[in-house]
C-alpha cells in the first residue's frame, strides 16, 4: 500500500488507468466490480473519479483495508488537493445500486470491517453495508483469512454473484444460460 501512495501521481494515473479503460469498454452493460486488498484501494480511487457515462451498479470490496485510519487519511489527502473543504469521505457516485463490504475478522488487513460509519452515503444513498464472513482458505494445513479465493467461495459472495446475473433474467433465461451459457467461450463453438 505505501508503495502506491508513495509512487508519484503519474505512475499511480497509469495504474488507475487500466481499471478505467476496463469500465469505459463496458459502460453501456450492467457492472459489477469485485475488489481485493490493495485492488479495493485502486477501484474505490478510480470509482471515485468516473465521468458520469460510466457508472457502476454493483461495488463489492473483500479483505479490504479501506477503513484502517492511515489509508483513509492518504485518500483524504489525495482528495483535498482538489477539493479543500471535504470533511469526510464519501461512498463515489458511481456506484449506482450497492457497495458490499465481506470482511473475515481474522483478516488483519480488513482490520477495521465497518466501513459504514466511515464512508457517508453517495447522492442517491448508496453506502457500504458490512457483512462478516468466513474465508475458509487454507494451505498446507495454514489458515489463510486474507486470500481472495477463500473470499470468492463464500456463500454471501455466492447469493450477491447469483442476483447479479439473474435480475431481470425470465426462468428460460435462466435455464439457458445454465444449460448452454457455457458453451459460448469455447473455442470449437
């Protein structure tokens, strides 16, 4: 994370710059972005600058440490370069439906898990609601609780992807896409 911080504002642009190219190319689908560790610094730094074509429905931060004060303080500092009367920060407009917050209590880099009372709601409300979870990963025997494999097999992260590609979807539609949806990125189709 320091080393982010500590990049000067042209390298860390370059960085940013490719989530930004990834939304731009998809800004007229529905979007939702899963972020992990540092990856939830970078999303919530790019979210917060989107021009208003591009827009994110869903934002959802796993083993974040956007709540550990230090973090927090580098993002105010960032901000106030450009706005000087902020006060606290804000949930970035961009984010249009929901801002998911999975948080294992064992993950010392998702040390502060509440970022609901530290991030105000955006324009149309949208803040982030907290859920505890249970990352189970583990290696050689060693738990893990900040590896972003444990994060992604949860069954909370399993219900908010199933919503996700579902809403709006009619049961044939559903039923096609699990009984075909596959076959669409196999080479010899």
């Amino acid at each position: 994370m320091d080393k982010y911080y500590a990049f000067d504002a042209t390298l860390r642009d370059a960085i940013r710059k490719r989530l930004l190219d990834l939304l731009y190319r998809y800004r007229h689908k529905k979007i939702m972005v899963i972020s992990h560790s540092m990856g939830s610094i970078i999303a919530f730094d790019v979210l917060s600058q989107l021009p208003p074509d591009i827009s994110v429905d869903t934002f959802i931060t796993i083993g974040s440490p956007l709540g550990i004060p230090i973090i927090k303080g580098k993002i105010m500092q960032e901000k106030r370069e450009h706005q000087p009367e902020i006060k606290q920060l804000i949930t970035p407009g961009a984010i249009k439906s929901q801002w998911i917050n999975h948080a294992d209590i064992e993950d010392k880099i998702a040390l502060d898990s509440d970022l609901a009372d530290d991030f105000l709601p955006n324009i149309i409300g949208v803040f982030p609601q907290n859920e505890i979870v249970q990352n189970d990963y583990y290696k050689n025997g060693k738990r893990n609780p900040h590896k972003a494999y444990g994060y992604l097999r949860t069954p909370q992260m399993a219900k908010l992807l199933r919503e996700f590609i579902t809403e709006g979807r009619t049961k044939l539609g559903i039923w096609w896409l699990k009984t075909w949806g596959g076959f669409a990125n196999r080479k010899y189709l």
